[in-house]
C-alpha cells in the first residue's frame, strides 16, 4: 500500500454530504478548491497500512476531529461559492 492522507477520502465524503444541502458550483474545479481549502485547514494524517488506515479513519470520528472537519469543509463550501475561481454564467 501507498503512503496515503486518509483526510483526503474523509474529506471528500464529508463534501459530497454537506453540498447535498447547498445551491452552489459544484463543477470539478470548485470541488477541487473547496477540497483543497479543507485540507489545507486541517492536520494531515498519513498513514502506510490498511489498518493504519482504518484506526485513523476512527480517530477522524472522535468528537474534536468531526467538528473540526465540519467546519473547514463549511468555511471551504462558503468561500468558494462566494468567490470561484472561474467566471459564473448567469
């Protein structure tokens, strides 16, 4: 197995939840910039094994990490359907 961020995929489901509810861009490069800013927000958790994987996955769903993670996919959300990145067609 790879050396793999697993905030990356947690991050990802989080976003695909959480824009279920918001009228926004949700072409690919505002969900890269909303990733991107999420991520960036938040402590990388690097791991090398699946069960690596699985108990950091675990962790993420500790009370602290999820809040933390709720807010930064929502600061992210807020700031890149406020200003894209790219021209919006109206």
């Amino acid at each position: 197995m790879a050396l793999v961020n697993v905030m990356e995929g947690i991050i990802d489901e989080k976003l695909e939840q959480m824009l279920k509810e918001e009228n926004c861009c949700k072409c690919e490069r505002c969900l890269e910039d909303m990733k991107a800013m999420a991520l960036n927000q938040l402590p990388a958790k690097y791991v090398s094994t699946r069960n690596g994987e699985l108990f950091s996955k675990l962790n993420s769903l500790m009370r602290q990490n999820s809040i933390d993670i709720n807010v930064a996919v929502s600061y992210a959300i807020k700031t890149v359907s406020e200003r894209p990145s790219h021209d919006i067609k109206k």
